[in-house]
C-alpha cells in the first residue's frame, strides 16, 4: 500500500531496511492497522557531507515535533478537562518543568495527597492519570495485558538496549507511535526524513502474547520456593563476605570519627588562634556502604542465573556496566525527545558496551557449559544448577533424580525461546534482581538508624535464636541451621523487611497505556490513555492498622491474615499474574544479609551539621534513600545491642515524603 509517499507494509515487511511500527487507524476498513513504513529511498543521503546530516536532523526534528504537538493537543481535547483535578501548568509544556525526573515520584506522591487517589498532570499536552487507589489499580492490573499493557516507551528503551524479555513483554503486539489518520501524513514525512539522516538501527519489532507466556513458563518455576531454598548455602557464603566487608567499614567509620571529633588531649591550638579547632567535618570522607550491597547482590544473581561454579568466566567491572546502563534506562524512561536515536552520547556508548559484555559473557558460559557436559563431567555434590545450565538438559531424569527431572521441563519449555529472547531474559533477571534488593538493604539501614527501639528487638531477635552461631563463620553449620523457612524462625526480622518495602518500595511506580477505550473510576478514558500506579500512597490509604506513616515492624506480626493481605501491596507488586517472580530470593538474600550481617553492627546516623544535604529518595530506575550516611559500630559480643540501645538519642526522621509521611 502506498501513501503519502512511503511503503506500508504488514509486520512481516523486508527485514534488510530500517523499520519503525505504526498504529494507522482507519487506513483498512476503519479498524487498527498494525504496519511498517520503511524507508524506499536514498538510505545513504545521510553520509553525503556532515554539513547535510547535521541540516537534515534538524529539520526532521522540528518536523516530527510539530506533527507530535498536532496530534497530541488533538488528543488531549478528547479527553474530558473536568473530570479530575490536578495541578495548574503552563502552556504546551504543562507540568513538565515542574517535575525533576531524579524526584518524580516524590512530586506525584505530594500531587496525590493533594488532589486525591486519581488526578491528572498535562505532559506537553498530553494527559497521565495518576492513580493511587488500591482498587483501581488492582482492577487494572488484573485486566493486563488485554486492556492495560507497560507503555511503549519503557518497552522501546529496553529493546533498544537488546534486552527484550519477561519484564517489557506483553501480550499483544505493541506499537512504537499511536498515530491518528488525519495526522499520519504529516508524521509520516517526519519519520521519513528522520530515517535519512540516521544510521540505520533496528526498532520496534512485534510482541507477542507468546513472549510473555513462553518466558514465564521457563523464569517462574526457577524461582520457585523450593527452588530459591536450594541456594541457602550460596546465599549465606555471601551474607558472611558481606560482614567481613561491612566489619571493614566499621572501622573506618570509626576512624572518621575520631578524626571529626579528637578527644580533649589530642586538640592542640594553632600559634596565634585564641580558639582551637575542635571539629574536623568532611563529608567527602565518609565511607558509603550501598556499594557492598550491590556487589553480594550481584554475585548472588549473577551465580543464580549462569555462572555458578563458572566465576572466573565473570569480569570485575560488571557491577559498573550494569550501573550505567540503569543510569542510561532511568535517563531515557524520562527523557521527552529520543536523542540518543540521533547521536550517542558517552553514556549511551558505555551502556551499549555493558550489554555487549554482558552477552559475551553468557555466550561463553553457556559454550563453556555445553562442552562440560559433552566430555561428562560430573557437577560437584551439592552444585546448585543455574536458569542457563537447565537449557541443555532435554530428557528427564532417571530415578529420583528430582533436580534433573525439574531442569528437564524447564529446558523442554525454554526450547520454544529464540537464543536473543533468552539473553534478553537472564540479562532483565540481573537488571531487576540486583538493583531492588541492593537498595532495600540500603533503606533498611537508614530505617535502623532513625528508629533504634526497631534496631535494639531486631537485635534481640537474632541474639536469642542463633545464640552463639550469631558468630560464626561456617557456610554448613549455618545452612544446616537454617533448615526452616526463616520469615518463619525470624518474624520481627521479616516484619522489618515488609515494614522497609511498604515505607519504602523500591518500585514506587509503573507506568501503563490502555489498548482500548475503557471506564476508569466511573468515566469513560479513550484508547492510549496513560495510568501511572503509585504504589506506596495507595498502600498507606487502605493500611488497616494504626500509625500508617511509623516504621512499624510489629505490625506483621500483630495484624490479622486480612490485614497482612492488604498491606502486603509494597516493592513486589499487588497480587495479580505479573507478580515478581523473584521474590523468593530477594526475601532469602535480605533476610539472611540482615541476620548474618547487618546484626552483628549497631547503625547509627553520621552526625552532620544542619547545612549537610538531608537524606532524600531519588529514583534511578527504581527508587532508593540517597545520602544515607550511616556509622556503624561493631558488637562485641552478644546482647552489646540491648545495652548500647540505652545510649542512642531518637533521632526524628528527616525524609520528607509525600504531605508529612515517612517512606
């Protein structure tokens, strides 16, 4: 089909030219048209002078941003005004310049205590409903991926990046633009001449219901609790790496402190000053801890999905690729025009280079693997087998080889996954696993500090159950121990890791497109409207026990089964199909990282002068307490914690969060 000039073509168009997915409705019998425009024409005009390439990209721009301006102001007007409140904005903009992407989610969780659990905020002319209402947002979750789906731009920025899986997959196909007919000549000049002056680069490629059903038959049951109880022993190895490295901070932290503040005979006046110097504050010489965090979370994923027993196949900078391409999702997630489509900035190109690592990385684990398994190798008693290893088991166990017969069906399931489809997907195993358990300790350790009653019980907790193997450095002894459940043997520890998560849910948010007009609340939201969910003002709403806005743990444990039902809508997500398939293992890594190593300190708030920059909740990808700048001091010996607890002054929780409660 020909129009405006440019080749229409179905999804299975030449795949040899560069490619973007429309949405043209009313083009074939007024329904949905699902097509490709490629570009038919002098592909190489681009790289006749730079002088061309740089006049070409300017014009395309300012082409392509009137057409959007068009179409999304048309849009808009289709949209009721009266129907929810929402702050004021400016014109075109709207509450664009009002929002910090670094604090968006903290300007919407203040916006939703004020206008109420669903408003609106103008975008460049186009509305997002922000919702935090616990039965709207239920419903709405319930009904994916047949009327809500992730937006196309968390899912174009992740396919991008070549990290296409589980987490941005959807059930029905996805598109890159909503165009409307009347527009679609407009934008369709735009996009062509866009096209001239870039390299060409692959774009939006079709999503299938068979994606997301495929991947979550093969990702789910590794994730399975019996399972995650597999991997204590891996666990627990690093819950006691990760007290070696946090024993090692405690004394620096004490260092620092005694340089901040010398005792009496250690100040010596300068020649000449009537007064000696007797504080010595230098933030820059405070040692962060999050960083540890984030490299025990990091092997434990990492060994979890394919490296296992394949370490030295894993390079030391993996940690800070994974980092910058978080940095480099988060910046284009908020970013309104997709520069990086244009020209690569040196953050684009470092992030390109992590993902290219970590391909690398798992192509030579796998052949690594494959030949293991070829010569006949025999796996190491108690070898924990990995999500990649189960892809080259194809014939179930004989006898009461259980673990062979599980990783048979999974192989047998992952089978009908494309190799791209299964890097993708081990790769966002990564992506999710690390970053949200890393920074859940990190806002746990802020939490402890603000709230020493909470920190003295955990300590109790852990003291009067382990007894003397608080203190011990055996992987067996430990693993043997920990025969149970241990949300069960710890309640109150388990209270602290679901009080953290509701106070301070590293996944605050989601944002959701509706694929079909639909009711919202009583009124009517026309197809391609967008919802973003904020979870933790809608969790506060409908909290069913007192002091919603208190770090509580005793909650947990005090509330009734409905009750816990109700509050457990935190960093895992509301009950529905999607839920977080790798909860069971960031609830084994938290809550063996608390017992095993963060019990054996006592934490406490650096002091800082009243002009230090407070603590404050930024999002990178997901959401975590920045400026957490904690001392910690190492128990001597068991129930130190019930009696230092007397000497450590409450210190009142400086975050502001929301209209005047505590995340």
């Amino acid at each position: 089909m020909k129009f405006a000039g440019v080749t229409v073509l179905g999804e299975n168009g030449p795949k040899n030219k560069t490619c973007i997915y429309i949405r043209a409705h009313g083009l074939v019998n007024h329904n949905s048209y699902y097509s490709t425009i490629t570009m038919s024409f002098v592909p190489n005009l681009a790289s006749v002078t730079p002088n061309i390439t740089v006049a070409l990209g300017i014009v395309s721009l300012a082409t392509a941003a009137i057409a959007l301006l068009s179409y999304l102001r048309s849009f808009s007007k289709k949209q009721s005004k009266e129907v929810f409140p929402g702050p004021p904005g400016i014109p075109i903009l709207g509450n664009l310049l009002q929002i910090n992407p670094k604090d968006i989610i903290l300007q919407l969780e203040q916006w939703a205590w004020e206008y109420g659990p669903i408003f609106k905020i103008n975008m460049m002319g186009q509305e997002w409903l922000i919702v935090s209402d616990s039965n709207v947002i239920n419903q709405q979750l319930k009904e994916r991926p047949i009327r809500y789906s992730h937006s196309m731009k968390l899912i174009s920025v992740f396919q991008e990046l070549g990290m296409h899986g589980l987490l941005t997959a959807e059930g029905k196909f996805q598109n890159f633009l909503y165009i409307n007919s009347i527009h679609f000549e407009v934008l369709a000049i735009a996009v062509r001449i866009s096209l001239l002056t870039t390299h060409p680069r692959p774009f939006i490629h079709p999503i299938t219901g068979s994606d997301w059903k495929q991947s979550r038959r093969w990702i789910t049951p590794q994730f399975s609790p019996g399972r995650v109880a597999r991997s204590k022993s891996l666990v627990i190895h690093h819950a006691l790496i990760l007290r070696d490295r946090l024993n090692e901070h405690a004394k620096k932290h004490q260092i620092t402190y005694e340089k901040w503040f010398p005792k009496g005979e250690h100040v010596s006046s300068a020649v000449g000053k009537k007064h000696a110097d007797r504080v010595f504050y230098n933030p820059k010489e405070i040692s962060p801890v999050w960083s540890e965090f984030s490299d025990r979370t990091m092997a434990v994923i990492i060994n979890y999905a394919f490296a296992h027993g394949k370490d030295d196949l894993v390079p030391p900078d993996i940690v800070n690729g994974i980092q910058k391409v978080l940095a480099t999702i988060n910046h284009r997630l908020v970013t309104p025009v997709p520069t990086w489509r244009f020209y690569s900035t040196a953050s684009d190109r470092d992030a390109n280079k992590a993902v290219k690592l970590l391909n690398k990385v798992i192509d030579d684990i796998f052949e690594s693997i494959r030949k293991d398994k070829e010569n006949g190798e025999r796996k190491d008693e108690g070898h924990m087998n990995t999500l990649l290893e189960s892809l080259l088991y194809e014939k179930i166990g004989k006898g009461d080889d259980v673990e062979d017969a599980e990783l048979a069906r999974s192989a047998e399931k992952a089978s009908r996954l494309t190799l791209e489809q299964i890097k993708g997907n081990l790769i966002q195993v990564i992506i999710a696993g690390y970053d949200t358990t890393a920074n859940t300790m990190n806002n746990i350790l802020y939490a402890f500090a603000c709230n020493p009653t909470v920190q003295a019980r955990f300590h109790s907790e852990v003291d009067s159950i382990l007894g003397d193997l608080a203190v011990s450095t055996s992987t067996s002894d430990l693993t043997e121990f920990f025969h149970q459940d241990p949300t069960v043997q710890f309640p109150y520890t388990y209270g602290v890791m679901r009080e953290s998560m509701r106070l301070y849910p590293v996944v605050a948010s989601q944002m959701f497109e509706s694929n079909e007009d639909t009711v919202l609340d009583g009124h009517f939201m026309p197809k391609g409207t967008i919802t973003m969910h904020l979870y933790r003002p809608a969790s506060m709403r409908s909290c069913p026990t007192g002091d919603p806005f208190e770090f509580k743990p005793e909650r947990w444990i005090e509330c009734t089964d409905e009750e816990k039902k109700i509050m457990a809508q935190d960093a895992f997500g509301f009950v529905c199909p999607r839920i977080c398939p790798g909860r069971h293992l960031a609830t084994l890594q938290i809550m063996f990282y608390l017992i095993l190593s963060v019990s054996r300190f006592n934490v406490q708030l650096m002091p800082s002068p009243p002009s230090a920059t407070p603590a404050r909740e930024r999002r990178q990808f997901t959401s975590m307490i920045e400026g957490v700048n904690v001392r910690l001091v190492a128990l001597s010996c068991r129930h130190l914690s019930l009696s230092l607890s007397r000497f450590i002054p409450v210190i009142p929780l400086p975050l502001q969060i929301g209209d005047s409660k505590n995340k």
